[in-house]
C-alpha cells in the first residue's frame, strides 16, 4: 500500500492487505488504578474492546488509550463537540472503525477483497 493511500485511509480491491481474525484471544490486561471506580458497563466495554480484532495490534502502550475511550463513551450524551472529537480520533488511532483498519493495509476475515 503507497503512503498516499495509508494516509488518505483508502483501501482498494487488489491492494495487499493483512486479514486479522475476527476475536483476539490474547490475555487481556488490567485497567489502569483510576478503573476501580468503573461501572460493571465500562469494565464490560474494556473487555469488549480488548476482544476486537484491532486489538492484536495494540501492546501496552494502548492500556491508557483504552481507558480514555472507554471513560469519555461511558459519559454518553454529556460529551462536549470536543470529546465527540477525541472519541472519533481515538477509535480511528487504535484502528476500530472500518476506513482506520483498511487504510492501514489491514482487513476482516469476511471483508471483499
């Protein structure tokens, strides 16, 4: 995939791309301390997001973007036109929308090819 492509998140048919399974198995880490506060909702939502299939791509260093993500979506309808802002780029920069995943040369098990 050319740089042009990977930074405009455009995946075409015929482009080399790696398939990523469906559910990442992998040992999930820990929340951070601040997550002993959490509701059963958020901790639900950490999980899911560490099952995703982005996340085989994640090391420990997303531990803290996670946590964000799952903080500012657990607020709902409070969020500012900012955090709106910062939820979007946070899903596009750990790559859990379709057009991040693509534009990054990866795909589902499923996806045309």
């Amino acid at each position: 995939m050319n740089d042009s492509n990977l930074r405009r998140g455009k995946f075409r048919p015929g482009q080399r791309h790696i398939t990523l399974p469906v559910e990442n198995d992998l040992p999930i880490p820990d929340p951070p301390a601040r997550a002993e506060s959490w509701t059963d909702a958020m901790l639900t939502e950490w999980v899911s997001l560490w099952r995703s299939p982005s996340s085989v791509l994640w090391d420990s260093s997303a531990v803290g973007l996670v946590a964000i993500l799952v903080e500012l979506e657990a607020r709902g309808p409070e969020l500012s036109a900012a955090q709106l802002t910062e939820v979007r780029r946070l899903r596009e920069a750990l790559l859990l929308t379709p057009a991040s995943l693509s534009g990054a040369g990866y795909a589902l098990e499923g996806w045309p090819t």
